[in-house]
C-alpha cells in the first residue's frame, strides 16, 4: 500500500518532469532561433555555436527541474508554493536569457573575403568604438545571419602598415570596419585568387570522394567550380564558388591553406 511518503515523492516527480517538459520545448524554441538565424550551417560549427548552446541549454534545462524537485511540496500553504515555483521560474529564465544574450553577442555576423581567403567575423570582433567607420548600407550587426562582404584595397602604404599593425595586436583585417565593401565590389580579385577544384583534389588525394560529395550538392558541374580557404573561429574550412560570379555554393572542413 503506497505511503505518504511515496505520495509525497510521487508529487515532486510529477511537478518536476511536467517542468522539464515545459523546458524542453522552451529549449527547442530557443534553438530555432540561434540555429535558424544567427548561426545557421555552417557557421554553428566553424564559430562554435552549436557548443556554446548546448552548454547553455543543457545546464537550464536540468537546473530548473532539479529545484521544482527540491522545492515542491504539496503541504505548503499554496501562496508560498506558488512563490517559489515563480521564484524557480524567474531564475531560470533569466539564467536562459543571459545564456542566450552570451549566444548572440558571440554571433557570426559577416563571412568577407580577405584579400586571398574568407574569413568569419563574429559581433564580439568589431570594436564598438570603431562602428562609426562602417560604410553607408553595410549593416554592421546583421540580426538574420552572416552576411558577405569583402575588403577595399589599401589607399596607400600608410594605411595598410596601421591595419596590419593593428592585426598583429589582435583585431583581423577584416574586422576593421573601414576596410569593409559590398562583396561583389571584389568579385574580380576573388576569382583571380579562387583555385580550381582540381588542384584541391590533387593535394587532399585521400579526401577527394568526400569532396566529391560536397561538389555534388552544388548541382553544378563540379570540375569547374573554384575554392578558396577560409578561418573560423576555430578552424579552418574551404569554401566552393562559381567561377563566373563567384557565389558561394559550399562549404567544407576542410583546412586547404
């Protein structure tokens, strides 16, 4: 016959698993978002988003209904029940929100074309101080995914020596607003850089049925599309572009400098 106390655990599982319940779906609307916009592929693997989520999301969703298991119980006086399950709400949220703000502001927000590579720039790479340089009709911080840009020639040898003095000391070429343009301003000088497929197969003879495979998503012919490497925030990738108009048609983990 079940007792008390059986009744008593019973309730606090109950009010525990309908909170990891409500969590989860919480935590799915959450990755719509992160996933959908700010860091769709391949960027939730080139910037890290997808573990930086996951370690975000996965200590909410467990924190929250571990305290409704410590907290609930039904002979409490129904206001003070009441409290503390807003009170565990209210906490959670706001851990879900902060995690989620350290998600965004971490965001890839401009994949540009740096002379002889791309590279991704993230929010958190562009100075504040710096965004009164950002060309007209270049949105700096883009809130529906990366967009791609390219960088300017030097004006002259001045200032190509205080851009790369100032990559040296840790802020890229290509998170200096002032040298950012729309990226088909560079489409000649990415093709003339851009290397034939060909010549990638040849050096990565081992992976030439995976690069296959990639090419094959394109639906172009793949012997005439051209590639060019690209930095990550923790790797390095390759990118697949039209030889003619230089859109890009795929990406690749692939670390082809």
């Amino acid at each position: 016959m079940p007792t008390s106390n059986t009744f008593f655990w019973n309730d606090r599982l109950k009010a525990s698993g309908i909170h990891f319940g409500i969590s989860l779906v919480i935590a799915l609307l959450a990755a719509l978002l992160v996933f959908g916009l700010w860091y769709p592929y391949p960027y939730r693997e080139i910037s890290g988003g997808r573990e930086l989520f996951l370690i975000v999301v996965a200590v909410d969703i467990v924190l929250g209904p571990l305290i409704t298991l410590a907290v609930f119980n039904r002979a409490k006086p129904w206001r003070e029940l009441r409290r503390d399950l807003v009170m565990v709400a209210l906490i959670q949220l706001s851990g879900l929100g902060y995690g989620l703000w350290t998600v965004f502001v971490a965001r890839p927000v401009h994949m540009v074309f740096e002379y002889d590579r791309f590279r991704v720039v993230h929010a958190v790479d562009v100075p504040l101080e710096l965004l009164a340089k950002v060309p007209p009709g270049v949105d700096a911080f883009p809130l529906l995914g990366p967009t791609l840009l390219s960088l300017r020639p030097f004006r002259d040898n001045q200032e190509k020596m205080n851009a790369t003095l100032a990559a040296l000391e840790g802020l890229s070429l290509s998170a200096q607003p002032n040298l950012w343009q729309p990226y088909a301003a560079a489409i000649p000088e990415i093709l003339r850089e851009a290397r034939p497929v060909s010549a990638l197969k040849t050096r990565f003879a081992n992976q030439a049925s995976e690069i296959d495979r990639v090419l094959a998503s394109t639906g172009r012919a793949p012997q005439a599309l051209v590639y060019l490497p690209m930095v990550g925030r923790k790797s390095f990738w390759t990118v697949f572009l039209d030889p003619v108009t230089a859109e890009v048609l795929a990406f690749m983990p692939l670390d082809s400098f």
